[in-house]
C-alpha cells in the first residue's frame, strides 16, 4: 500500500481507503461489516469513510462497533464523518451548515461511533443558505474542542471552497484541507477542469468517492441490473438510469479488452485509473464481500502499468473530461 498527505496537512491516508456508503445497513450486516473492514486493515488501509446520512445513521454504529470489536490502536486508522442533509426533520437539522447544526450533529456522530473523536469531518454539501463565514467558525470550532482533527468539502463549488479558505485564513482559524468529489472515468471535470487551481493555490487534497461509477465500470450492468445490484435497492434507483446507459456499456465493453491485456479486472483498473492521478490523496472503495475488498486492493498493483501509452488510449476510448 501507498500512503499519501492528506493535501498539505501532516497526516497520511492510504492511496485506496474503505467506504460505508449504500452498503452498511442496506447490504451489510455488522458482521460482514467486520470482515470487510479487517480485510481491508490488513491490505494497509487506515481511512475509513463514513458519514450521518448514510442509512439514517445506522452506518456510523455499525462502523463504531465494529472498530470496538476489532481493538485497533486508535493511531493506526482515521475515521470520517460528513454533514449537510441530517437524519431529522426539524427547521436547524435538515440540508444546513448553520452552527447549531453542526454542533450537535458532531455529538450525536461521536455518540454513534462510541469515538472521542473523527478524524476528518466534512461539509457534505454547499449550503447557499448559511454565510460560509459562520460554517468556517462553526468547523474551526469543532477541531479546536477536539471533536475533529482536519475538516473539509464534498462536492463543493470551487469558488466556495476558495472563500471558506480566504475566510480561515484572514482570521487564522483551521483551514480546509480536503474536498471529497465524486471521480471515475465518466465523472471527470471537477476534479480535472474545476479544482484545478486549487491544487497549487491552497494545496487541497482529494478523497474520491464512486471510483467504479457506482458499479458501472465493473460491467456488471452490460446486460441490465442484476438483481440485488444497488440500482435495484429502494431509495437507489435513481442510479439506474445511469448504469444501465448502453452508450456507457459499450464503453464499458472496450475497456474490459484493456483489462484483459493488463492481466486485471475491469473495477482494477478503474481504480488504478484514479490512483495514478497524482492530485488524489485516496480513492475510496466500497465493497459488501471481504473477497471483493481482497480485490479491489489488487489494483495497486496495477497502477504502474498504466503508462503514458495506455492512458492515452484509455482517453481515446472514454473521452476527456466535460
């Protein structure tokens, strides 16, 4: 395994690192959940990424028990949380980053994982509705009382990942280090065109999410959804449009053939893709096997193959970025 800085901070992640999101309290079970996190702890892996929306917030419980069943020394894994869209109904608890918010949703985090403290906490969304200022503090707030060592964006606007920055910076508080943007070889510009800048500006580090288009680039879709996949699980079906676009599996198809010259899996190679790219810190990977995880770490072995060469023809295949 590789480990990189998490963008300019200190602190080092694993080129491929273990997410929760779809499959704790949907797929998995704590036990599956155990196996899964130990194959990957064992591969090298020490992030593991999670946040409160995910399975109203049973994937946090279940990845605290499962860290207390494991007895890992707390030094040798991060943990993240994420916050924006809340698990309750109420006007200052629902799609916010307002500072009452945050507060109390980092303790009920903290109470679910049975943790002293996240690692990473990040701001799952822009919020137009909250002055950035107050979000700045708000998080500042949350690492200088010890409930969070380093936070960051997802999917957020690079312009207001700037500001959030400008804004620590003026008044010396706790920057933003990280942006967690969806990234795979038909998700693209973000990461490629619109943070572009951002990389030398402020030194902002990535933790990709989707590596595998939610399962696309496996090819398990070229004939449909299988049954069971996540395009056919309720609330998911949003996806399925998408993993079942024929333009997308017939590129799936062409790259499988590039797969099978390399000696690797279609997912292997779609992961390795995204670790060669030298702006990401960790491309976080999701799997309801601990065989899967086995494999999806093999990607690393991958990586040195994909040449200027064969890159190049990977992008003649699935074009650049929007």
């Amino acid at each position: 395994m590789e480990y990189r800085r998490l963008g300019r901070s200190g602190v080092k992640v694993s080129a491929l690192s273990f997410g929760s999101w779809v499959t704790y309290g949907n797929q998995m079970d704590t036990r599956l959940a155990r196996e899964c996190m130990a194959a990957a702890f064992d591969a090298g892996v020490n992030f593991f990424d999670n946040a409160e929306v995910y399975a109203g917030g049973q994937s946090e419980t279940i990845m605290g028990q499962v860290l207390k069943e494991l007895k890992w020394p707390r030094v040798r894994y991060l943990v993240s949380t994420k916050f924006y869209w809340g698990i309750d109904k109420g006007p200052n608890e629902r799609n916010t980053l307002n500072r009452k918010y945050l507060h109390n949703a980092m303790d009920a985090s903290l109470k679910r994982f049975d943790l002293d403290f996240v690692d990473i906490v990040y701001c799952h969304r822009a919020d137009p509705h909250t002055p950035i200022e107050e979000t700045v503090w708000a998080m500042h707030d949350l690492i200088a009382r010890g409930k969070a060592l380093y936070w960051g964006t997802s999917m957020w606007p690079a312009a207001d990942i700037r500001a959030a920055w400008d804004i620590a910076e003026k008044h010396h508080l706790h920057k933003p280090v990280v942006e967690q943007p969806e990234y795979n070889l038909f998700a693209r510009d973000k990461v490629e065109v619109e943070y572009a800048r951002l990389y030398e500006d402020i030194g902002l580090g990535l933790t990709t999410w989707s590596p595998l288009a939610s399962g696309l680039l496996t090819g398990k879709y070229r004939d449909g959804a299988p049954e069971g996949s996540r395009a056919t699980l309720q609330n998911y079906g949003f996806l399925k449009d998408k993993l079942v676009d024929r333009d997308k599996n017939a590129v799936v198809a062409r790259l499988a053939d590039i797969a099978g010259e390399l000696d690797c899996s279609l997912a292997q190679l779609s992961l390795a893709w995204c670790v060669a790219n030298p702006h990401v810190s960790t491309v976080i990977t999701g799997a309801s096997r601990p065989d899967q995880v086995v494999e999806n770490m093999k990607a690393m072995e991958v990586v040195p193959r994909l040449d200027a060469a064969m890159r190049e023809r990977i992008e003649a295949l699935v074009g650049g970025p929007a």
